[in-house]
C-alpha cells in the first residue's frame, strides 16, 4: 500500500484569510497524524502566503511522522531548511503571481545550479525530491542530480476532462514511474488529486510509493470532519 502525504496549506490559508491565530496547524497535524498519514506535508513560499517559518519550526519540533518541506530553491529558504532539517525537502517552481504550484521544475535547464543547490541537504541526511512533470528527461537529470526521489506532477492528468486526454496522461504517468524506478528512485505523485481520480490512478499505476494530497482533503474535512478525510483517501490506496 503507497503512502500517503497530506498538505495542510490550505488549513493555513484559511488562518491567514483574516489573520487569525486559528485554525491551530499543530491540532490538525495531530488528526492528521492519529489518522493514519504517513508524512506531513507544507509548502513555505517565499511570499509566505500560507504556511509561516513559525509553522514549520512547531510542526518539527511536535511531529512524530516525517515532514516533507516543499520549497523553491533559493538561498533564504535553503537556510532555513538546513536549520530545520525535515525528513524531505521537494524543490518545487514557484512564481509569485499563480493561485498554486504550476507545473514540474525544469530540471534539464537548470541542472548545474540543482546539483550545488542540493549538495548540502545531502551532507545532512535529507532527502531530496524533484518536482517533475511525467518526463523521462526531467526524471533522467533529476537522477543526475543526485536526488532520492521525484514526485511526478499530475496537474494535467487530474485536470483532463476528456477520456482519451485522461488515458493519455495516465499512460505518461505510468511510464515515467518505470523510468523512475529503473534509476532506483523513491515515486510519488501528487497535485490535483482527490478521491475519484486518486483510485483511478492507484489503479493504472500501482508501483507509485507515495501520494502527497492537500487540497481534496481539507476540502472534504468541511464536511466530513478531517479525520474521516484523511482516511477516506487513505482507503482509495488500498
């Protein structure tokens, strides 16, 4: 059975919609915990939209399952996750002006700069994913990096409204997942997942590792209460 990451971005976003000290991070993160998810995951951007260095600091400090620290790869942020040294770090595009991460980091292009960036969370024991669209080139530099694992993005596929696009994403998926364990890298998934597409997806391709799931699940918990959420989707990976 893959594992499952769930972000609790949004949970934060709703905090910082009025700048309030509620909904308390560190009380989801035990549901969520108690719930049976196997990592946390967070994104700190640099424009501190939702999750802040206060979070991520807590979260650590209480956190009995590991924490995925998604980031952009830029120096303040390294510093930072050098000092809280998470379980993982994602590296991840970020562009100030889009509502949520949009598509995979180009790695191919930027592959000397990822390589140096990288360097020091190794020497530290951290993990480190690439943020990839279902590409063999982006997953092939990845590796050159010296990564230990990817997370494929499934924006398009999670977005395809059309059967055949649908099937034709899930073939892409499919096949960058053996590309990815062919180099002996750790697979996860993630973005635009929810309950319906997930289970279809855990269907085509069942050697996925990990699904790193936020959006649906808070989503979900408005009605159904966030332990029920997070083991609902826990279910579809049966």
């Amino acid at each position: 059975m893959p594992q499952l990451g769930v972000n609790i971005d949004h949970i934060a976003t709703i905090r910082e919609v009025r700048k309030t000290d509620y909904p308390d991070l560190l009380h989801a993160v035990n549901i969520i915990e108690e719930a049976g998810a196997d990592s946390i995951v967070c994104h700190l951007r640099e424009d501190r939209r939702h999750i802040q260095d206060r979070d991520v600091c807590e979260i650590k400090k209480n956190l009995t399952i590991p924490l995925n620290l998604e980031m952009a790869a830029t120096p303040a942020i390294q510093k930072i996750a050098l000092l809280l040294k998470p379980t993982t770090i994602t590296l991840v595009p970020e562009k100030r002006e889009e509502l949520t991460t949009e598509g995979g980091l180009n790695v191919l292009r930027n592959q000397k700069f990822l390589q140096e960036f990288i360097e020091p969370f190794s020497e530290c024991d951290i993990r480190v994913s690439m943020f990839v669209e279902p590409d063999e080139g982006q997953i092939e530099a990845s590796h050159a990096c010296g990564v230990h694992a990817i997370e494929i993005h499934t924006g398009i596929y999670a977005n395809s409204i059309h059967e055949k696009r649908r099937d034709l994403e899930l073939s892409k998926i499919h096949n960058a997942v053996l590309v990815a364990q062919s180099l002996d890298l750790f697979v996860a998934c993630g973005h635009g997942l929810h309950y319906t597409n997930t289970k279809l997806l855990r269907e085509a391709c069942p050697t996925i590792s990990e699904y790193n799931i936020g959006h649906a699940i808070i989503a979900n918990a408005i009605f159904v209460g966030l332990e029920k959420a997070v083991k609902d989707m826990k279910e579809k990976l049966i």
